[in-house]
C-alpha cells in the first residue's frame, strides 16, 4: 500500500511539474524576443545616427579647409592646437571614445585626440575606406587601441577638399562606445534575473569575452559556446543550448540590418525555472514527509503490538541464559539484600566454599570471613552502598576453617523496584603464587647480575695486576737486556745492520709496555683503587682527550671520604662507555663531565655537542651504544639514569645516586 501510494504520488507530481514548466518556456521565448527585437532596433538606430553625425560634424566644422591650413602651417612649424580644438569638438558627441587623422597615401596616423593606433591594421583598412564617400563601418572587435578588454565600434570616412571633391586630404577614425545599448532591460519579471545577458556577436560567432589579447595580435584557438553558433546561423526559433561556461540556456538572436552581426539575448534555464523548481521541492519535501510520518506511525505502530507479544518469550530466555551461565561459572556469584544476607548463589561458588547451595542461602556473608576480618565488613557494605561498586581483596573462610585469599567485585543492582549487591568472588591463591615466584625470580636473577659485575670487575683488577707486575717488567727486562746486548755487539763487531735489527725491537718493545700498560687502565686503572674515583676521572679525560684529539672539561666536586668500591666502579664504568660514544658515534668535538652534589644526591653528568639521536626510536630499553650496560649498572648500585639527546643538539647522560647509598662502608667489591 505505500509504494503504491507512493507511485501515484509521484505520477501526479510529474505531470504538475511538466505542465508548469511548458507555461515557463512559452513565456521565456516570447520575453527573450521581445527584449532581441527591442535590441537590434536600437542596435541599427545607433549606428544610422553615427554616420550621419560623423558627415554632418565634418561639415560643420569645415574640417578638411582645417586639415589643409594644419599640413600647410606644419610644413614651417606652426603649432597644430587650432586642429586639436577641432578634433575634441567632434569627440565631444556622446559615446565617442577617440578621434584620429591618418595620411591618405599610406594610412599613417598624422594627428590623434585620444589613445590612437598606427598599426597596419588600421592604416589598411583606413585606406580601403578612401574610395568611398560615405562612413565606413570598422571590422568589428579589432581591439588594437587601449581598451583591448571594452567594445568598441569604429568608423572610417574620407575627408574630402571643399575644392576639389575627388581630393582626399585625410581619412577620419573614430570609435564609439556602444556599451549602453547592452544594459539588461527592467521590465518584466525577465529583468529581475541575473543570468539574463545581451551580446554582441561575429558571423563566426565570437562574443566580446572571446577576443583575442591584442598583444599577440591573434585570436585564442577557442571554439565558440554552442549557443553562439547556433545564433549566428540565423535560427528564428528559441534557441538550447550550452554558454561559454557550459551552462544550459535559452536564447534568442536576430541579426543586426546593415551589419554582419547578431544579437543575442540569453538565460540560464536554472535561473528561469528557479520559482518552478522551488515550489516543486517544497511541494514534493511537504509530501514525502506526510507520507513518511504516515507510514512511520503505522509502523511503529505494528512494531509496538509485535514487541509486546514477544516480551514474555524474551524474559523467559533471558533467564535461562543467566541462570546457565550462573550455573557454569568458575568464580563465585552471590546475590545478597541490603543487609549482607545471603538470597541466591551459584553451585560451582558453594562447592568451592565446601557448601551446597541451599546451605549458604540465608547465610549472612560475614560468616565467610575469617574473624579476624569480620570486623570491617560493616565498613565495606557502607562503602558499596555510598559508590554503588567496590573492588577489594581480602581472606575467605571455607566450611572446613581453612581460608583462602580472593578478589572481591561487587556492585548494587535493582530489580523490581529493589536493591541488592551482587558479588563476584574469585580465588587468586594460584595467582598470588605466581606473584610471588616471579618477585622472588627477579630479585635472584638482579642478584646474580650484580654478583656478576661484581665477579667481573674483581677479575679485570687481578688480570691488570698480573699484566702490570708480571709482562711489563718482563718486557722492560727484556728491554733492558736489548741495550746491553746491542752495546756491546756494536763495540765487538760494529755491524750497522745488527745495530738497526736492535734498535727496532727496542721500539716494539716500547710500543708493547705502552700497549700494555693501556689495556691496564681500561681493564682496572690503578688510579681508581689507589686514590679514588675523582682522579681516576681526571686521568681518563687527559688520556681520552690525547688520543682523540676531543676536548674535555671536567669539573668535580671535593667531597669528604671515598665513595664505596662499587659505586666507584659504577660512576668510572659508565664515563668510560659514555666517552668511547662520544668518539664513536656522536663526532663530538666538546665534552664536559661534571661529578656534583645536587641536593641529597651525587650526580655525574656527561655531555656532548655531537650530533646527538633521537631517544624515542631507540626506547628505554635499546641495546645499541653501550645504553643497556649503562642502565643496568646504575640500577644494580641503586642509581637512577637519565638520557637526554636529540638531532644536532647534541647527548647527556646523567647518573644520580643518593647520597646515603655512596658512602656506604662495605661494598660488594670490598667484601670479595
């Protein structure tokens, strides 16, 4: 029934429409005729009044005996202001725009009141019009004065001698604004529309907005719009078609008596149908929306009616599917009333408490507590009922006395008008022990690391020890037996070749010790054990700043004692790491290494101008340039790490410790 009412609906509005829209075309065509006809009659009035005015004007003011007395005073060089009096005179009628002389040999412009052209344009047509006596018409839209973007018309008329009528002395070029015969018209409800346009056309259909640019002097390769050409080929009839900015029109042309041109008179056909089309929209929104709420209240109607008969069906199954997911659930789900008494409870919630469900129905839940917390239960229930939902942990009791440890959701729900809390209990005694192993695993494996780093740094001053004691003073022994030997095998035998043999192991020996001995600062400088961190850092500055040619400011705070051994080794460690990215990675050419005490902390600061990183895409925990080994030490000593960098801006490292933590009197090192 409604699409079918719906189609009648819309038949009707479509003949309506159609039957209204024909009444506005007929009375479109007969305005757009009435408004050409007016048009091309004033159009042809114009232009019959130009002539006459241009012969009657030349006449008058006796213009060729003025030209003559002109050309004849010239020739000894009298002033020619007399003549441009007589020129502003003739451009003094109405619409005239300029007033110009041309030789009438060769076309060339002599004198000029206004812009003027002297192009070969206008020499040549200026000379076609010498043989003729009365004004000739200019070929039309030649914009080749100063107003390339307005409408001009021009005329070309032979001045001839008052003595001699077959004499030219001159050729007179005038140009006319027609720009008023082109105003939109005002009466009739045609005048009102913006789109209504009036235009001059070409035989080839061209219209002042599709001439060319006169600095070119040739025409744009532009097709003229639809409605144009069909204008142009004197089509009497109203006129469809497309405009220059592919709009749909209407129009009506009629050509111009004595000119090869063509008015056109057009309207958007939106614009003409504009009322139609809104009172069709407004009828056909009016419409459809009646028939919608029609329908919708029908529908709604018949929804209404259907949902009332399925209600007591989806009660039903509603309750069936709580009940069975109650029922199968693995935590325990109590109902219980405002005050903490027991009603409903799942089978799987009693058995784990070692109740059947009718045992605990009537129970109040404070008997599931152990004793010692039965206590707060009144605070908890008060808490529920002021936030209407509460997450807490908390002990159970079983039947059996043993307890258990759970995690308690309750919220407050209404049903039929009354309130009741319902609690969700779940046992996390599993997860709890998991916990626990996991804190307990962590803490042994940060123990292990420690004891490792710990392990590690004992091994690297054994092994620095034994490198420093043992193969250095064997090699300096060495050394020293190479100068004897080759002091007294010069005397004996005075062999160069011998001599220069000994002279480079003596150099190899000496790039060895050193050799050696530097491998014994990076692995346990004895600097750091014997006078403490502070010159430890001072001396792998100058050794850093030698062999890289980076300059190093350091600046360290005095402090009272010695800080503990691993702590030392802590700060000495990551500055060691921080310095190798410095040269390796940053290109650095300034750092500075600060060691202060800010506040209750001992900070050491490292910093460098290099060209720095972006932290973010490395992450907290990124492996890359030594940063995890940095980290994981100072948080093996309890320090915290801090790395500051971005592109260009150069890298800090900071590490601040505090300072109950570095004077600690034993240390992990201390007691290996």
């Amino acid at each position: 029934m409604f699409f079918c009412l719906l189609l009648l609906g819309v038949l009707a509005g479509s003949l309506l429409y159609q039957s209204a829209r024909q009444s506005v075309v007929r009375y479109v065509d007969s305005e757009l005729e009435a408004v050409a006809r007016l048009k091309t009659d004033q159009a042809a009035h114009w232009l019959e009044e130009i002539e006459e005015g241009i012969e009657f004007d030349a006449r008058r003011l006796h213009l060729a005996h003025e030209i003559q007395q002109w050309r004849a005073a010239s020739i000894s060089g009298v002033s020619s202001n007399q003549l441009d009096g007589v020129l502003a005179r003739l451009c003094a009628v109405p619409a005239a725009t300029d007033c110009v002389l041309h030789a009438p040999d060769d076309g060339r412009l002599l004198i000029s009141y206004g812009p003027g052209s002297d192009s070969t344009l206008v020499r040549n047509q200026a000379l076609r019009a010498k043989s003729f006596t009365e004004p000739q018409l200019e070929d039309f839209y030649e914009h080749h004065r100063s107003n390339p973007g307005g409408l001009e018309i021009g005329y070309f008329y032979a001045i001839r001698s008052e003595s001699a009528p077959d004499d030219s002395v001159a050729l007179l070029h005038m140009t006319f604004d027609p720009g008023g015969l082109f105003r939109v018209v005002t009466e009739g409800s045609l005048g009102t529309a913006q789109s209504l346009k009036i235009e001059l056309l070409e035989p080839n259909g061209f219209s002042p907005e599709w001439q060319a640019d006169t600095s070119s002097g040739s025409r744009a390769p532009r097709v003229p719009p639809e409605i144009n050409l069909k204008s142009v080929h004197n089509d009497t009839a109203l006129l469809t078609g497309l405009d220059a900015l592919s709009v749909p029109v209407w129009a009506r042309a009629r050509a111009v008596p004595g000119t090869p041109w063509t008015i056109l008179v057009k309207i958007d056909q939106a614009d003409a149908l504009h009322q139609v089309n809104t009172i069709a929209l407004v009828s056909f929104a009016a419409s459809g929306s009646l028939l919608f709420f029609t329908c919708f209240g029908w529908g709604a109607y018949r929804w209404r009616m259907k949902n009332f008969a399925s209600d007591d069906l989806q009660k039903s199954m509603l309750t069936q599917r709580v009940d069975f997911l109650a029922r199968y659930a693995n935590d325990c789900i109590i109902l219980a009333d405002n005050s903490g008494n027991i009603l409903e409870v799942n089978e799987a919630g009693a058995s784990h408490y070692g109740y059947s469900a009718s045992e605990m129905r009537g129970m109040p839940m404070m008997s599931l507590l152990p004793a010692s917390a039965r206590s707060d239960f009144a605070a908890l229930l008060e808490k529920l009922h002021t936030h209407r939902s509460l997450i807490y942990q908390t002990e159970q009791c079983r039947k059996d006395g043993s307890t258990f440890p759970a995690e308690v959701s309750a919220c407050l729900i209404e049903a039929d008008g009354m309130q009741f809390s319902q609690s969700i209990i779940r046992d996390v005694s599993e997860r709890q022990r998991l916990e626990i192993e996991r804190a307990t695993s962590a803490k042994r494996q940060e123990e292990l690391s420690r004891r490792l780093l710990v392990v590690q740094e004992l091994e690297r001053r054994r092994i620095s020890a034994e490198l420093h004691d043992q193969a250095v003073a064997s090699l300096a022994a060495i050394k020293l037996n190479l100068s004897t030997l080759d002091r007294v095998y010069s005397q004996s035998t005075g062999s160069a070749a011998a001599a220069s043999i000994v002279a480079e192991t003596r150099i190899l020996l000496s790039e060895t010790i050193e050799q050696i001995r530097d491998l014994c600062a990076e692995l346990r400088p004895s600097v750091l054990d014997q006078m403490g961190l502070i010159p430890a850092i001072e001396t792998c500055a100058q050794v850093f700043s030698r062999r890289s040619d980076i300059e190093i400011l350091v600046r360290c705070e005095a402090f009272e004692g010695r800080f503990s051994s691993e702590v030392e080794s802590m700060f000495f460690r990551i500055l060691q790491e921080a310095l190798r990215n410095c040269q390796k990675h940053a290109h650095a050419g300034r750092v500075e290494v600060h060691l202060l005490r800010v506040d209750e902390f001992v900070e050491l600061s490292i910093a460098d101008d290099g060209r720095g990183f972006d932290v973010e895409r490395l992450g907290p925990y990124a492996t890359g340039l030594g940063l995890s080994t940095m980290r994981e030490r100072a948080e093996f000593a309890g320090a915290e790490f801090q790395l500051s960098s971005s592109q260009g801006q150069g890298t800090r490292v900071r590490v601040r410790l505090q300072s109950t933590k570095a004077w600690r009197s034993h240390s992990a090192i201390e007691a290996g």
